[in-house]
C-alpha cells in the first residue's frame, strides 16, 4: 500500500473541504479567500458553492458564505441522537423551571464538543448556549465530563483527537483533572467565557459511559430559584434521570417466584 486511497471523487473532495474550511471560520468568506485557502481556481470553487448553496449546506450573504445548519439537522435525525434528545427535553425543560436557569446538553464531535440541545433560562433574565456552540474538549466543563466518564480505549481516541488539533496542550494536567471529575461524579469550574458564571455539569451515562454531558451555567443573583450547591445536586439528578431513561430495563424474577406464578 502506498498511503493513497484507492478511490478519487474530486468533486466530491472539493465539496467536503469547502464545508471544513467554512466549519473552522469563526466569519463569512468570500469566493476568493476560499480559492485561496484551498489551492483552488476561483471557476472550481464557484462551482461547488453552486451546488452546496443550492443544496442548502451554505448560504451566501452579503459578508461571504457561511454553513448553514443542515449538517446538524442531518446528525441529529440519527436514531441515537433522536432518542437522546426526545428523552433530555422533558428533563431539561423542568430542570430549567426548577432551578431558574438555563442548561444546556453537549455531545463529543472530534475533539471538541457540541450542544445539541439548548434550554433558555425561565423569565427575564439569565445566560444561555446556543444550539452547535463548539469548544475543544479540553477547554470546557462539558467537554472534560465526556472524557472522564470514558473507558480507557476511548479516552486515548479522544486524547488522540486533541493532540493532533492542539499539540501544545498539557495532557498529564488534563489526565490528573480527568480523574478528579470522575472521583467527584461531576465537575463545578467558573466559565472560561465569562465573569460571574460557574458551570455545573454532570454526565448522562449508558453503561457506564459518558454519551452526552448536562450543564446549567449558573448565575447567581435575585434571580437564582436555588443555591449554587442545591442547582448542582439538581443537575446531577437531571442527568441521572436521563440515563436511566435511555438505558435499558431488565425486569428479573426469582426461581422462588416463578415456582409460585400459576
């Protein structure tokens, strides 16, 4: 084997590293950043915008083209993540209600995470994450919950994921703080982001392992239903609510109770 992929389908190529290089651009680009970015003719790319705007995966403004959501909404109509959030919704919205604040559920997508599902603070005021908000695994509450509450395999997998996009970083710090959270069953950190936010998370668990991560970013105030410490404990069992829900239930009978069944 020579490391090359037996198959080529450059138009398709072209497609998919459009769609990457508008995913990590924190702005619009215009047909000829694009171009450049991308070693490309201005005639390839124009052509390929075409086709991915016609088909809705972009969307052109005055500002250049930008992703549109229909990435997401392809992902999120999987089995999995459906039953996922058809089963966090109901949970979260009462969650929200009880404790007067937002949450927020993330998943893992590479080596970052992603919210899937976003619920606003009850009332006038609050804080609150917006669906397909992306932060590096390692940079946020949410995202080091799905890496302490993995096996070991799937940890390197997902350590490995980082490192190849952030080679700098200090895994034997994060490794250390991995396990604290997983010790504790949950994490409490302030907000990277901003001052006067302390993130709860907890992590909904299947078998054991981390599918998703819930967090309300807490703000304390008039306004706040609960304490810090009683809205933790209120995440925690938001979570575990969760998944119980998604895990399957095994009904078991005793020999001695099926001798007396008629």
């Amino acid at each position: 084997m020579d490391g090359k992929t037996r198959y080529q389908a450059p138009a398709l190529k072209k497609g998919l590293e459009i769609l990457e290089l508008l995913a990590g651009s924190s702005e619009p680009l215009i047909m000829s950043d694009i171009s450049a970015a991308l070693g490309r003719s201005v005639s390839e790319i124009f052509r390929m915008l075409q086709v991915l705007e016609e088909h809705g995966y972009i969307a052109r403004a005055e500002d250049g083209y930008r992703l549109t959501n229909r990435l997401f909404a392809l992902g999120m109509s999987q089995p999995p993540i459906r039953d996922l959030a058809s089963t966090a919704l109901p949970v979260m919205q009462e969650l929200a209600r009880g404790v007067g604040q937002s949450c927020h559920l993330a998943v893992a997508s590479g080596a970052e995470m992603i919210v899937i599902i976003a619920i606003e603070a009850p009332g006038l005021s609050g804080f609150a994450v917006r669906v397909g908000y992306r932060r590096p695994l390692h940079l946020s509450n949410s995202g080091r919950i799905l890496l302490a509450f993995q096996s070991a395999e799937s940890r390197a997998a997902m350590l490995g994921d980082i490192r190849s996009a952030n080679p700098a970083f200090d895994e034997g710090e994060l490794i250390a703080r991995l396990e604290k959270v997983a010790a504790a069953g949950g994490a409490s950190e302030p907000s990277p982001m901003l001052t006067g936010i302390t993130d709860l998370s907890a992590p909904i668990l299947f078998g054991g392992i981390a599918r998703a991560a819930l967090t309300v970013p807490f703000v304390a105030g008039p306004a706040s239903k609960t304490t810090i410490e009683e809205c933790s404990a209120s995440v925690r069992q938001a979570a575990a609510a969760i998944g119980n829900a998604m895990s399957p239930i095994r009904q078991w009978t005793s020999p001695e109770l099926q001798e007396q069944t008629p």
